[in-house]
C-alpha cells in the first residue's frame, strides 16, 4: 500500500484553444502521460477532454491514484471530476460495494466511467468533462493534483511536475485613444448673445428713451457693451442684430418693419456705445412664429391650446392666412390672450457682441482659468496642463476646465474623455462625448472606446464604423481589435 501523495502540474493553457492532437505530457515523474488534450470555450461551457495512457504507472494492489484536473487563476480554483486508478484488491472491494467516495466532490457521484481497475499491458483511459464557462478562466492554469489512498480512504498528496505552456493567453485588444491637438487660434474670437426688448409706437420704427420701459432697457444695452469696452482684454469686433415682429399685420409689412426697427437699434448702438456703424449688421426676420409657438406651449392655461397649436403649425397656410384663423378663433378670448400674453415678446431684437480676446502670458492664463476661462484658448489651457505631472490632479483640473468651457470642441471633450476612461469612469465619458460634436471622428472614436469598456461591444462597433468612414484610422483599428477580441 503506497501512502505517499503525488501532485503534478499537468499544463498551462487558455480557454478556446487546443492542445495539438497527439502531443504528449509526461506526468506522475514519467510513468503516465497525457495526449490529445483538448480545452474548448463554446458559448457558456468548457469542454474538456483527454487521454491518459497509463500503461507504466505502478499502483499498489490496495493503492487508488487519484488524478484531480484543476484550474486555476489569481486565487480562483475550478475542481474537475477525478480519475481513479485502482489496484486490483481496491478495485474488488469496490466492485462488492465495500468502498466509500474517495473526494465529496458532487461530480463523483457518476463516476464509474472515470474508474479503472490498474490492468497489466497498455491501458489508456478517455477523460471528457463540461463544467460552466466563467470569464477568469481565460489563462487559467490547469494542473493535475495527484493523491494514493488505501486502505483507510484518507487521500495523501505527493509531489507535482510542471509541464509546458502550451497555447496562448487570451487575446487583449489594445484600443486606440489617441491626444487631440487643439487647432490653433490666432486670433480669439468670442461672442455674448443677448435679446433687447425696445417699445415701439404701432407701426414705428423711431426709438424714444421715454416711451414705457425703453429707459431699462437702453441702458442694460449700453451696459452691456461697457462690460466689454471697460475689460483691457476685449475689443468689439462687430455686432450683429437681429430683428422679430409679432404677427398682426401682413407679413411683407412686418418683415419690412422689423428691419427698420433693427436698423434703428444700430444706430442707436453706433451713436450711444461708440461703435462704428460699419460694425453693426442688422437683419430684420419678419414675423416670430417660432417664438409664437414656443409661448403657447408655455402657457398652459390657454383655452384650446390645442386648436391654437393646430393653426400655428399647419404649412399649407401662409402666415398671413394663419393669423386671420388665429383671430377667428372662438371665444374671441384665445386671440386677446395671444395678443397682450405673447406678441409683446416677439416685438424684440436679438443682437450679438462679437469680440476679439487679447493672448496670455502663462502666469495671466493661470490666474484667468479660475476667473475666466472663456478668455482662454483651449492652447493656452493646455499650456497650463503642460505644467503638472499627467497623472496629477491639477492636470486633470485643467482638462475639465476645458471640456466645461468649450464642451462642443473635440479636442476639449476627447482629452477629457480620455481622462475619464483612465479612472474608470465610462458612463461619465459617454455623457461628455455626446454633447460634443458628434459628427467628429475623433469624437466618435472616443465615444466607441467609452462604450466598449462600458461593455456595449454593438455600441462601439456603430460609432467606429462612423468614424471609420469619416476617415479615422484608429476607428479602423478598433473595428479590428474589436473583432479579434470577440
């Protein structure tokens, strides 16, 4: 009776590949190999399957081998169903019923298949088992332990025997992310949007300080353009204005008085700001059906908002025949509503300060990225990162400072996005991107590494093919990491 424990390493391998058929490991110190050994991952089991030829293995009349496949990996441990090797008076009492399971493994239960008395000559024994697929056993390491039991069933562990590698890890796609490069900015352009709500006399175009809330309004404009003149880093560049009417009356008319009422706010703006008239486009839209649609919505109160959405939506009309439905609406109510509740709104001019922002010395950008990073380019930002280590948080400060100020700006979104990645952050990544201008490819590259490692391998592969076609080569890359990966 051997009493001693034998424990071998029978291999290393990867889930989803294939020992060659007919290679050959030697186990148990050279008395028993392994041959035609196969590992293979479909869907969500593994199969595994072998031969083990133990034609010179020497087993003791009351001896069991016990030869235990296992996998395992980073502490992870998957025990397979035993291979018993029984000497010839072991494998006789068990034959008489006399014999308790050697391991309280649930696999043993069936296990006559997997017992064989230790017969004289060539003998080789067939091994074949399915267990359920788990992602860290990918890599995993198999081993075989190997035990002798006798006569008292207390399995005893011998020694071990490492053998080859012999396939391959799991493949790991490297997906592409690469750093944008801010295009250049010579010269900083930047613009503040803002609405002038003057009151004209019915039909007029003339401002008058003193009629009803002009004296407000006329002076938030020249504030406005104070802020900017007063500011050492801004010049005005130009102002464009544009004018809206409320819909009573005809259109050709309104169209036509909502340019004069513009014309009359730049020059307005011209004389009292000090700005050359040159300087000052205005445009007159005509009538604001937009807006007028926009305020019904939000007045929720209103009577029929329905019928009232109905005529402002129906393009088969012209406005003009629009309007007429509007004042026929019943009870005559709806229309005055319209009338004193919205049109007031629409009678307004939009008009835009377009600005030119002087450049920086570093120490100056510093300071103005907590204050004012608008003035700031996205290279003068990248500058100021340029100062910290990459893995620092004042470096990543400085990167979401730009993604926020110009989050529509690929380079902006994609840097900080990558970031993001780094930490782990996906769904946050995903949510910076998509405000972007997703008609980049290198936005919609970004966004298909964001999704791939937030696990939406369909959603990744949709906005690679995107960027793909818009000519990004690291989408085409992915596209094949993607696929050999899966």
């Amino acid at each position: 009776m051997n009493n001693n424990i034998r424990i071998l390493l029978l291999l290393l391998f990867t889930v989803g590949w294939l020992l060659p058929v007919g290679a050959q490991q030697p186990i148990m110190g050279g008395e028993a190999s392994v041959t035609d050994l196969e590992v293979v991952h479909e869907g969500q089991q593994l199969h595994v399957s072998m031969s083990l030829d133990v034609t010179n293995l020497t087993v003791g009349g009351d001896e069991t081998v016990i030869l235990t496949p296992v996998l395992t990996r980073d502490g992870r441990v998957a025990e397979l169903p035993a291979v018993e090797i029984m000497g010839r008076r072991a494998y006789l009492h068990y034959l008489r019923g006399g014999e308790n399971p050697v391991s309280g493994h649930a696999a043993y239960a069936e296990r006559t298949a997997r017992r064989s008395e230790r017969r004289a000559g060539a003998q080789i024994i067939a091994y074949e088992t399915t267990l359920p697929y788990e992602d860290w056993m990918s890599g995993a390491l198999v081993s075989v332990r190997e035990g002798s039991c006798g006569c008292s069933n207390t399995p005893l562990a011998l020694g071990e025997s490492p053998l080859e590698r012999v396939l391959e890890p799991a493949y790991e796609p490297h997906y592409l992310l690469t750093f944008v490069e801010p295009d250049p900015e010579p010269v900083k352009i930047r613009e503040e949007s803002l609405s002038a709500y003057v009151n004209f006399r019915i039909d007029r175009w003339a401002i008058l300080e003193d009629y009803k809330n002009n004296a407000s309004e006329l002076a938030a404009i020249r504030g406005s353009f104070e802020r900017v003149k007063d500011d050492r880093d801004l010049t005005v560049a130009s102002v464009e204005i544009d004018g809206w009417a409320s819909p009573e009356g005809t259109e050709a008319h309104n169209r036509q008085l909502s340019q004069r009422r513009a014309d009359a706010l730049a020059d307005y703006i011209a004389s009292a700001c000090g700005i050359d008239r040159a300087s000052v486009g205005a445009t007159g839209h005509g009538e604001d059906w937009a807006g007028l649609r926009a305020g019904v919505e939000a007045l929720t109160g209103l009577l029929d908002q329905h019928k009232v959405l109905a005529v402002i939506d129906d393009t088969e009309l012209s406005f003009d025949a629009r309007e007429s439905k509007l004042k026929k609406l019943i009870p005559p109510t709806i229309y005055q509503r319209l009338y004193n509740e919205i049109y007031p709104s629409l009678r307004r001019n939009d008009y835009r300060i377009v600005y030119r922002v002087r450049n920086f010395d570093i120490e100056e950008a510093k300071a103005l990225l907590e204050t004012a990073p608008q003035k700031l380019s996205l290279g003068e930002m990248y500058r100021i990162a340029g100062l910290y280590e990459k893995d620092s948080e004042a470096y990543d400060h400085v990167l979401e400072v730009a993604a926020r100020t110009y989050p529509t700006q690929p380079a902006a979104a994609v840097n900080h996005a990558l970031r993001l990645l780094e930490r782990g952050e996906y769904d946050a990544a995903v949510t910076l991107l998509r405000q972007s201008d997703t008609s980049d490819p290198r936005v919609l590259n970004a966004l298909g590494v964001a999704y791939v490692r937030g696990g939406d391998t369909e959603a990744a592969r949709e906005a690679w093919e995107q960027a793909a076609k818009g000519g990004s080569a690291d989408a085409e890359h992915n596209l094949g990491e993607l696929s050999r990966a899966l």
